[in-house]
C-alpha cells in the first residue's frame, strides 16, 4: 500500500498508519534537527518521514513485530538512515545521549486489564491512559539537547491538564501544535521544548 509517498506493508501484530500517525507528520517541524528519536514507531511511518529530513533517526519499540516490520519498510523505500532498537521507552538509551527531535505516538486507552497480545500494547495506556504519557515526560529531560523539540500525541481521554501542569512545574513550555476532534475524543500534538532554553 502507499501512504504519504511511502511503500507501506502491514501487519496483523503492528499499529497501522492512523489519523494520529498523519497528525503528528503534520505538526512536526524539523528545524535544524540533526538527530532525531522516535518511541513506539509501529509501521515506521512517522521515522520514515522524519528520515527525509533529518540525517540520523533512532527509532524503538517494546514490539519485537514492529521494529520487523519498520526495517522492511525502510528497505522497501530505500531509506537507510533510521536505526532501530528495542526498548521500553527510554530504558535501553544511555543518559547523556541527546537528541534534537523527539517524538512519541503513545499507547492512551484506559483499559484495566493486562494486554494479551502484542498488538494489545499500541493501546494500552493503563487504568486512566496515563501511564505510557507519565513515564515518558518523567525523563524526557534527560535526553532532550538544550533546544530540542519534542512532539507528543495525547488523546482527551487523559485529562490534558495532567501534562500541561507537569510541564509547567518541570521547566518545559509547551504550544498545542494540531487539534483533531473525533467521534469519541479529540487528539492533540503537543510541541514542547525547554523553557527558555535552559535546561534545569
Ligand atoms: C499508537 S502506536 C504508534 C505507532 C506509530 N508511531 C504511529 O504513529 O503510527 C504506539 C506504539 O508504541 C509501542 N509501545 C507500546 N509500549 C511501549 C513502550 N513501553 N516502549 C516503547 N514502545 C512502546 C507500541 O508497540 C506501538 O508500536
């Protein structure tokens, strides 16, 4: 299938390209980014894009299918500069590594039973559909470079202000990049960066 000029396969155990997927390239802006990181990469559609512009993307997943099935799209595209590896969210990156753009498309349905498949943990955000969301901004700051930009996907089904007051009380700014208002929730791109420029 092609989407967004990209020869994209699918597979039963990996998140497809989405409306959240399309919103997220939509309110990316690289910059001067010379390196970028991607948590949860699915298809390998957002790394993809990002791969374009940027010269070196690293690119993870906990989904041992996903991170198969984005090295065969890369190669289906010939794009040779995204560098996958497993990890649950930061956990397999050293602290001192720094990035200029990072991006995460997380799990957020509340759910409150444990995820039986793979594909389960595209969606599973836990009891309220925070805690992918929690983790994450917990040590974005160790691995954002001083003026980076992340971009984070969040679904009206965890309260925003959850993460605007988070931010707000740990040094970072943030601008609501997209909106997209759906039958049961409405999606929002987070663009955050460090508060004026300085870092703690
Ligand atoms: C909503 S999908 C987004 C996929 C892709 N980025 C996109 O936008 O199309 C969430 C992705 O995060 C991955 N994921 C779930 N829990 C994770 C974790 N703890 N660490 C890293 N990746 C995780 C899932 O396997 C899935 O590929």
């Amino acid at each position: 299938m092609e989407i967004l000029d990209f020869k994209i396969a699918q597979d039963e155990n990996v998140y497809p390209p989405s409306e959240d997927s399309y919103l997220l390239i939509e309110a990316i802006n690289p910059n001067n980014s010379i390196n970028a990181l991607e948590i949860g990469i699915g298809s390998g559609i957002i790394s993809m894009h990002l791969a374009k512009k940027i010269d070196t993307v690293f690119s993870c997943d906990i989904n041992p299918y996903s991170l198969f099935l984005s090295r065969q799209n890369a190669l289906a595209n010939s794009i040779s500069n995204i560098y996958l590896f497993s990890s649950n969210i930061f956990s397999s990156i050293k602290p001192g590594i720094l990035f200029d753009l990072i991006v995460f498309n997380p799990p957020y349905l509340p759910v409150d039973s444990p995820p039986r498949k793979l594909i389960d943990l595209s969606y599973h955000g836990g009891i309220d559909g925070g805690d992918h969301i929690r983790t994450f901004l917990k040590s974005l700051g160790l691995f954002l470079s001083i003026n980076g930009t992340t971009y984070l996907l969040q679904s009206s089904l965890y309260p925003l202000e959850n993460t605007t007051n988070y931010l707000e009380n740990n040094n970072f700014k943030y601008n609501i990049k997209r909106t997209l208002k759906l039958d049961f929730e409405t999606l929002y791109v987070l663009e955050i960066s460090f508060f004026k420029n300085n870092k703690f």
